[in-house]
C-alpha cells in the first residue's frame, strides 16, 4: 500500500475523532503485515484519564482481530478552526504511551508516518522515535 492511501485514510478518521474538550482531532491508519488496514480516531473523556489516541484505538482494534504483526501507521491531526472543522497544519507525532504501545507489537523498523497540511510527509522508524524502549521485540 502507497503511503497516499494510508495517510488519506488516516485524515478521514480525524473527521470520527471525538474531541469535545481539547477540539484537537487525531486519525490514525496502522497497516498489517497481511495488508489490511486499521484505522483509529482519539476518543476524550471529560475525566481525561479514560481518553484514548488514535493510535492506540487502531493498534487495540486490530489485535482484537487478531492481528499482531504490523508495517506502518499513518497519523494526521490537528486542531478545529473557529466552524469546527479540523485544520491539519503541521506533523502530529504520536505521544510516548503511544510510542510505547506500538513498540509492544512493532520492530525498530516499523515505519510512523506523518503528514501535515502541506500534503509533506515525514517518514521515522520506530526505532528513531523511541530508542533503548522497553519491548520484547
């Protein structure tokens, strides 16, 4: 799969995200190895403990299909403009719980893409983003 489609369904989630208290909606497309897609939008809780990422939502979905190995993650967000509509302008790397989650079922060479309102991507390893990690892979 072209990084394209990926980053194209990760902006689409962004539209699902649930974000009524920080109005910063985040989408996520995680590509299994067997070239199925999970996608994953941040839900928020008026608690905030309770939230969950974008990534985390697409990583928890797909192993509870089942699913453990894994090539990439497309991520986009950003914040809603003064109508509510989500403005994706810069690069939205994914926090350190999500880091640490997806090194949990990822190698150092699992790929995180990000994209920003440019249409620019910016392409890490794993392994660049969360180094010495606490992992048994």
């Amino acid at each position: 799969m072209e990084n394209k489609e990926l980053i194209n369904k990760a902006i689409e989630m962004t539209q699902r995200s649930y974000a009524p208290y920080s109005h910063f909606h985040v989408g996520a497309a995680l590509l299994a190895k067997d070239g199925k897609v999970f996608t994953g939008c941040n839900v928020e809780n008026a608690a905030y403990g309770p939230s969950n990422c974008a990534e985390r939502t697409a990583v928890f979905k797909a192993v509870s299909e089942g699913c453990l190995e894994f090539e990439a993650i497309a991520i986009a967000g950003g914040a809603e403009d003064s109508n509510g509509k989500v403005q994706i302008n810069d690069f939205c790397p994914p926090c350190g719980v999500c880091r640490q989650v997806l090194s949990e079922f990822c190698s150092k060479d699992f790929k995180i893409i990000l994209v920003n309102g440019a249409g620019e991507e910016k392409v890490f390893t794993l392994g660049e983003l969360l180094p010495e990690s606490f992992s048994l892979k």
